[in-house]
C-alpha cells in the first residue's frame, strides 16, 4: 500500500508540509516555481513534470510528460492536460496509447476529479492549484491511497485560502 501527495500549480508557494508527512510519495504535475522541491518533507519519492511557467533548472529535472506504475497502477503525468472530451491537444492519443488507470494534470487550478467513460474508466485528476497565484480561491491537493492495482482511498486535501500567507 502507497499514499501518495498530488498538488499542482505551487507557483513557488508550498505553505504547511504536514499533510504530506504519512506520504509515501509526492506527485507534483508542474509549475513548481522556485523553491518548492527543496522544501518538500525528506525522504519520500517524488516524481514530477514541469508546467508552462517553470524555468529551465526544473525543465532540466522534470520531463514534459510521465508514464509510471505505482501500486500496479499505470499512471501518465503532465501539466497541460484537459479532461475528458476536452483533452488538450495530442493528450487523448497518448492516452489511447498508453492506457493508463490514472491521468494526472494540472494547470487550470481548477479542481476536478472525474472518470473518463471513453478510457476504460481511467481516473483523470487535476489537484488544482496548491500555491497563491491564480484565480483560485481556496489552495487545494489530492491524497490517494493506492493498494495492489487499486485506488482504495481519495481525499481532496483544502490548504487554505489562496490569500493565507
């Protein structure tokens, strides 16, 4: 069994850490911003892509895009996404293509946890956005448990205001 953190979009910003810590690992699908990976809870896996906003040191570090296995799960990662019937363009073949369990993305800071009906019931998760830039009002994150091929626990994580400092 895995937990697993899912945030996006910290804009440099990562505020208060302790939700992470029973984390076995950190998915964070881009936009990091300055600063944010070496402020994350030690020892634990992390795994990332970078966003559009992201300069070339994490461009360097994290791929454009991810496809991993974790807990038996299939899992694709990248920051410019969509969601189901409105993919970004090119996602939805590689998503054909890859078959994942889990699509993760980021970039609208718009919260959304759906299915993809299409997709063989693939979960599409965007955290929304964990730091202080945007249009967001509450900063929010996403905690899986993942046990042996399966989703077993999800929980939308609320950090705060956008404001809180």
């Amino acid at each position: 069994m895995r937990r697993i953190a899912v945030l996006s979009d910290t804009h440099g910003f990562l505020g208060d850490i302790s939700w992470m810590q029973d984390c076995n690992e950190i998915w964070h699908a881009g936009d990091w911003g300055p600063g944010v990976e070496s402020q994350l809870p030690q020892g634990k896996v992390v795994r990332g892509v970078h966003g559009n906003i992201d300069d070339a040191a994490i461009r360097k570090q994290f791929p454009e895009e991810l496809h991993f296995e974790s807990e038996g799960l299939r899992v694709y990662m990248r920051h410019i996404g969509g969601y189901p019937g409105h993919y970004a363009s090119g996602v939805a073949e590689r998503l054909i293509s890859l078959r994942p369990h889990l699509f993760i993305c980021g970039h609208s800071h718009i919260l959304k946890i759906v299915r993809d009906p299409q997709l063989h019931g693939m979960w599409c998760i965007n955290p929304g956005a964990a730091g202080r830039v945007g249009l967001h009002q509450v900063r929010t994150a996403v905690r899986l448990t993942l046990d042996q091929g399966r989703i077993v626990g999800m929980e939308v994580v609320e950090l705060g205001p956008r404001s809180e400092r």
